[in-house]
C-alpha cells in the first residue's frame, strides 16, 4: 500500500487537527504558562523563570495535597488491588447466582464521582449519617467521628468512598485477568498435590501478572488524578486538609486565578504521573506487538 | 465432599456479605430519597427503612430543582459528543489499522500518551481557548472538547479491533478497485460494529459522568448537565437532603439502566482498553 502515501493522511486530517488543538497543543502552553505569572484574565503576563517551581516547594498547601496524593496511591495500590483481586477470585468460582454477585459489586463503577460523592454524603454525615448512627445504634458510639470535618481522618473518608468504585474496577480487571488462566494448568496443579494457596501463589498469579500490570497502572494514574470526589465532598477542606494536586490546581488557577502558579502544579502531576504511563505504554504496546 | 459443600456454603456467605456493604450506601440514597424531612430530622439514622414511602421527593427534585433541564442538557451534550467520538476516531483508526506509513507509530503513540495525560494539563489552555474563540458557555464548545478528548481512547480501541480483521478482505478490495473512501465505509465499517458498541457503551457512561470539563467550560445555569446541576443544588437545597437524595438516584439511572442491559459490551470493552475511569 506504499503508492498512494497521502490516503493515510487525508484520513487523519480531521482527527489529529482536533487533537491537536484541544489535546497536544494545550499540553504545550500549560508548561510555558508554568514559568509565567499569568493571572487569567489580563492580556499581559511576564516570562518569570523558574519563580512558580521555587514558590511550590515553599509552599505548605502544595506539600500538604502532595502528601494527601501519596495517601491515596499507597490505598489504592495496596489496599484496593488486593481487595479487588480477593473479591474476583471470590466471585470467580463456579456457583449459582455468581453473574448476579459480579454486577451488584461492579454497579458503582458506573456512576459519576459526583453521584458517588453525594451518596457518601448521607454515609458519612456525623449526625445523622449511616455510618455513625449504625455505630451507635449498636453501642460503638466511640467510632462515630466527624469524618469530613476532621483534617486526621478527612482524606481517609474520601479514599473509602472513591474506593467504593475503585475496588470494583480492579475486580473487573481481574475478572477478566482469570479467564485467561487456564482451568486444566490449575487442575494439574491440584493433581500434583498442591494446596489451595500454592495453587493460587505458584499457578494463578503469575497468570495474572499482565492483570497485575495494568491494574496498578490505572490505579496510580487514577489516585493521582483524584478531583471530583474531593472538590464535591470538601473542596478540599477544612482548611486545605483533604487537599490533593488536582484540587489544589484547580482552586488556584480558577478560584485565586493564579494560572501560572496553577499550570506549575499540573506540571509537577505530569511529571509524576509520566514515569507510570510509560510502564503501561511500553506493557501495552509489547501486548500488541505479540498479536499483530 | 464434605469439605467441597462447607466452603460453598463459606462462599455465599462471604460473597453475600461482600453484596450487602457494596449496596449499603445505595440503600441509604434510596431511604434518604423517600423520607419527608420531618422523618429524616426525627430519626436516629439514615440507614434505617423509611416509615412511609414518599415519592414526590423525585417529582419535586425533576421540576422544583430544575433536575429535567440538567437532564435534558446531558443527553444534549453526550449525544452528539459520543456519535462524534466515534465517527472521527475512526477515520484515525482505519488510517492506523491498514495502512503502512512513516509516521503511523508516532501518531499512535500520541493518540496513546494523549489519553493517559492528567487532564490538569488541559485545563487552562482548553478554558482560555473557548473564551478566546466564543464558544465559552455553549453546548458546542464542550462538545468539541468531549469528542477531541476522547479521541484517543477511542482511536486505540478501534484500531486494534480493526486490526483483527484478516488483511486480506482490504487488500482484495483494493486489487478490484474500489476506493479507499468505499472500503472504510462499506467494507471495514460494517465489520466492526460490535467495536462501536462496545466503545459507544463507555463513551456514553464516561461522557454522561462529566463533571470536571462542565464545571470549567459551561457557565450559565440553562446549559448545566445533571452532574453539574447537582452540585449546584447542594448549594441551593442544602437543607432538604431527600430533594438532593433524589437528584442524585435521577443522575445515576440512565449509567447503571445502560450497563445493565448492555452489561456485556462494557465489560468488554472496559476490559480490553483498560485504562481509563
């Protein structure tokens, strides 16, 4: 098909033009806009170095909602991998009912995080909430806590209700990871004596490691992209507690209008996030090199 | 086989309560959405069952909290921008799938890398440049947003779809002359219809979901999609929690209504191009 070397092109003009504008080029101007004091709405703005990167690491608001960032990853990795995995190989064995299971856990994945976070709302409110009040009615009152107005517990709250979703998504994931485990290996295995974890340890999750892969990447990414569930919950309060990157960007270059100090802090969420999105990349792009 | 029923038995209960705790906050949305407020006030907790059952909560939040005009708005918007998606990814897809050129794996690669990039990184530019052009607080301009951004996703998924198609239904067309337009819209397009399901499916729940992008790029109350609007009614019925209760189930039936019935595309498809949220 070499002859005709524009058809290619004619094809793309239209998709990468649109890309271009409203995807590649903003990425462009949001890291010259990192070095320049634009304040949104003025015509003119100076060029000032490195003045936004040396403001951010000076900055306690910034520190703190990159610490919060961290919270988040190390639960999601950690805690909602594990949990998602669990519940997948729980739901994958062979019993009635089992697809009924699968779409009731899988039902918040559906929703948007702003309907998530107002259900959560009514969970989590500390006077009449379910949480609390569940607790009291069955005389555990000392584990009732003002979780959204608490800056201790705060960020905690969000995680558990962002995890509502999350720990479903990894389930899929590796619901679907297990299907390509073959059931005669795992048979074999049993045959040859081993016990239900060697099985699991020795057989079934080195299957899953392309699973493993790509459900750590989407939960990195996803822990560091954090922002509806957060701005709807607590605007990142009390006083900047709950906080992470995506809601720091957002309050400072659209409620403070710092845009250039703004545009700095989605640099620094880039940066950390690029490291992971070429893990999935280069996994993604072997993946395919071993079908075509 | 003693042992095999005991840890049947072991996995209903586990898998069951698993159920209940994953349905705990839905039930008490539910609850909270058909109690009157003088229920919710005098009642020790949420969680517990209604006494009565109300449902003109859901009347009064589709009409008193203007819950129809945010729906209305989102079919507005997710509509076009899912067909849009679609359509123009896959001109980008078929280019990528079928023909051998320099720059195919580059551009690829930036469909790719665009998808995974934190859309913080777009939030200015994008805002300024919609003030910039006049379509700043306009069905169109998030339109446009929604279709681009979601270019990449949807370009990578098509692709590699169409890639297992056999090259030899291509390459046959070719050699009998048809043209290039003629075999994307007759031959390829038909062939991957189960991918734009599958693709449409999550588009549609994605772009139904929005919530960051209304936020910066619509202003004006009229043009608010329900995701939107519901927040903007936490601030105008802070009170009246059963209104916002209800709100809140209206916004979230259309999403699981299209994933129950089309369950299996979108786990799928989910699946299969799993990186986003």
């Amino acid at each position: 098909m070499k002859s005709k070397t524009w058809v290619p092109y004619a094809f793309l003009a239209l998709p990468l033009t649109m890309y271009a504008i409203w995807v590649i080029f903003p990425i462009f101007q949001t890291f010259v806009l990192s070095f320049t004091n634009w304040d949104g709405v003025s015509p003119k703005f100076d060029l000032i170095g490195f003045e936004n990167y040396k403001r951010l690491f000076s900055d306690p608001y910034f520190k703190l909602s990159l610490n919060n960032n961290v919270k988040w990853l190390l639960a999601f990795v950690f805690g909602n991998i594990p949990l998602g995995l669990g519940i997948a190989l729980l739901l994958d064995q062979k019993f009635k009912g089992d697809r009924i299971y699968k779409t009731l856990v899988f039902l918040p994945m559906t929703l948007s995080f702003v309907v998530i976070g107002q259900i959560w709302s009514w969970m989590l409110e500390p006077r009449y909430g379910a949480i609390n009040s569940f607790f009291r009615a069955i005389g555990l009152s000392t584990f009732a806590k003002p979780w959204l107005s608490d800056p201790k517990i705060v960020t905690y709250a969000l995680i558990a209700a962002a995890s509502w979703r999350q720990i479903a998504y990894a389930m899929v994931l590796f619901l679907a990871g297990l299907k390509n485990v073959p059931r005669e290996l795992v048979e074999a295995a049993y045959v040859d004596g081993a016990n239900k974890w060697e099985r699991f340890w020795y057989v079934i999750l080195p299957m899953l490691r392309p699973a493993t892969i790509i459900a750590v990447t989407v939960n990195v990414i996803d822990s560091l992209r954090a922002f509806d569930i957060v701005y709807v919950l607590t605007r990142g309060g009390p006083f900047y507690s709950s906080s992470v990157l995506a809601n720091y960007m957002y309050i400072q270059s659209f409620h403070n209008y710092n845009m250039g100090y703004g545009a700095s802090i989605a640099v620094i969420q880039f940066l950390i996030t690029f490291g992971f999105i070429l893990v999935y990349l280069l996994t993604a792009l072997r993946r395919e090199e071993s079908t075509v | 086989m003693r042992h095999r029923k005991f840890s049947l038995i072991f996995t209903y209960m586990l898998a069951t309560l698993i159920v209940i705790i994953w349905m705990f906050p839905f039930v008490v949305s539910l609850f909270t959405a058909v109690k009157p407020l003088d229920e919710l006030m005098s009642q020790k907790g949420l969680w517990l069952p209604p006494k009565s059952v109300h449902l003109e909560n859901f009347k009064r939040a589709w009409t008193e909290a203007n819950m129809k005009r945010y729906f209305l708005n989102t079919l507005i918007i997710t509509a076009p921008s899912v067909l849009g998606a679609l359509f123009i990814s896959s001109l980008a897809a078929f280019a990528l799938a079928w023909y051998e050129f320099k720059l195919n794996k580059l551009i690829l690669f930036i469909f790719v890398g665009g998808m995974l990039i934190p859309f913080q990184m777009l939030l200015i530019p994008v805002y300024r440049f919609s003030v910039n052009v006049g379509i700043y607080d306009t069905y169109l301009g998030i339109i446009l947003f929604h279709i681009s951004f979601q270019l990449g996703f949807c370009t990578f998924f098509l692709r590699n779809f169409m890639k297992t198609i056999p090259r030899s239904i291509f390459e046959a067309a070719l050699i009998d002359g048809a043209g290039h337009f003629t075999i994307y819209r007759k031959i390829v397009m038909p062939l991957v219809v189960p991918a734009l399901s599958a693709l449409g499916i999550l588009e549609f729940t994605w772009i139904w979901n929005d919530y960051l992008w209304s936020l910066v790029l619509i202003q004006s109350d009229m043009k608010k999609p329900v995701t939107l609007g519901l927040t903007t009614l936490q601030g105008q019925w802070v009170s009246d929690w059963s209104i916002i209760a209800a709100a809140a189930l209206i916004a979230a039936v259309v999403p699981i209504t299209v994933f129950l019935i089309f369950q299996r595309y979108f786990i799928e498809g989910l699946t299969v191009g799993a990186v986003k949220g």
